[in-house]
C-alpha cells in the first residue's frame, strides 16, 4: 500500500527541507528483518522525487497526520543511507517513531 505525504526534514532539531514530496510505501517483512525489524513492525520505504541531502538519523516530519498514540504530527527517522538514483529520485528507509 502507498501514501503520498508531505514532510518536513530536520536533522538535529534544524530544519533541512520545510516540505518534501514521498511516496510512501509499507516494507515487506523480509525487508524489515533485514534491518532489524520485530513484528508488528513500522518500517517504510519512503521515495522523494528528487535528490535531496536527506542523511541517516535526520526525522521526517509528516504535515498533514496526526500520530492517535500522541496526538502529535506523525514521525518518521531515516534509517539507512538513502540511495539517490540517476533518474533524479532516491530511495529512504524510514522507522515511524512513536512518541512518549
């Protein structure tokens, strides 16, 4: 299943990006366990379509919804190296971060 989302990217609470394009697709389980995943798992695939400096470790804000748990914007953190493509688009790793 695929969503199409708008987030804001901020590495070390700075904002990189105000709002990015990404598709938004849920990882197969497969995928999930090879970087680490337990069932249920939050794992996405996350594709801009452009090439960005979008880095491990920096938080994909999504704009537009809201976590339920946390009433709170949803959160996502990049958890691989994004792989940019030639075709001017790149390929995100993302984990849902579920708040406190």
């Amino acid at each position: 299943m695929s969503s199409d989302i708008y987030v804001q990217v901020m590495r070390a609470d700075v904002q990189i990006y105000p709002k990015v394009y990404l598709q938004l697709d849920n990882m197969s389980n497969q995928e999930a366990t090879y970087y680490g995943g337990v069932a249920p798992y939050m794992r996405y695939w996350g594709y801009p379509l452009t090439n960005l400096d979008i880095r491990q470790g920096d938080k994909c804000i999504d704009l537009n919804t809201i976590d339920p748990r946390t009433n709170a914007l949803t959160q996502y953190r990049v958890i691989n190296d994004p792989e940019p493509f030639p075709d001017n688009h790149m390929e995100i790793a993302l984990d849902k971060v579920r708040g406190t």
